[in-house]
C-alpha cells in the first residue's frame, strides 16, 4: 500500500480515499463541514490557469480549494488511477 500524499499533489482525474485531515480549529471545523473526513472517496477534477485554487468532486457535487488548505489532507490513491463514481 503507498503512503498517503497531499490532495494538491494529486493530479487531475486521479481518485482516492481522504486518510486525514490535519486543519485545526475554524479552518478544520469548515473542511469536516464541507464533507471532507476521512474514509470519503475523492477524484480531482482540474485546477484554475494558475494551479490554485483546486476542484474536486466528492459525492455528488464538485468542490474548490485553496492550495494552502489541500494541503492539509492527506489521501490515499487509488493504485489503478481509475475515477471511481
């Protein structure tokens, strides 16, 4: 099994399952609220001209993140590299 990395090091179309979230106070408390928590599936979806901010898809709707809070989960990638719906 690989080591967990960073959502903004993941590459477009690439999925995987969220392991951890390390935000703390107001910011963690907004990214759990967002849905982001450990065990949700995750696909990146693309990234603006200028790599920031990050979109991606989780259930059933796409959101955007900042670079700075991206990099605060860590993911676990789906060796196949396949988009899982």
């Amino acid at each position: 099994m690989q080591q967990p990395i960073t959502l903004r090091s993941m590459h477009a179309n690439q999925s995987g399952i969220i392991d951890s979230v390390s935000a703390t106070g107001e910011l963690g408390r907004r990214i759990r609220d967002m849905g982001l928590v450990p065990g949700t599936p995750v696909t990146i979806m693309g990234r603006a001209p200028l790599k920031d901010p990050v979109a991606l898809k989780l259930r059933d709707f796409i959101l955007t993140l900042r670079n700075n809070e991206a990099d605060l989960i860590m993911v676990n990638v789906n060796e196949s590299g396949e988009i899982r719906q």
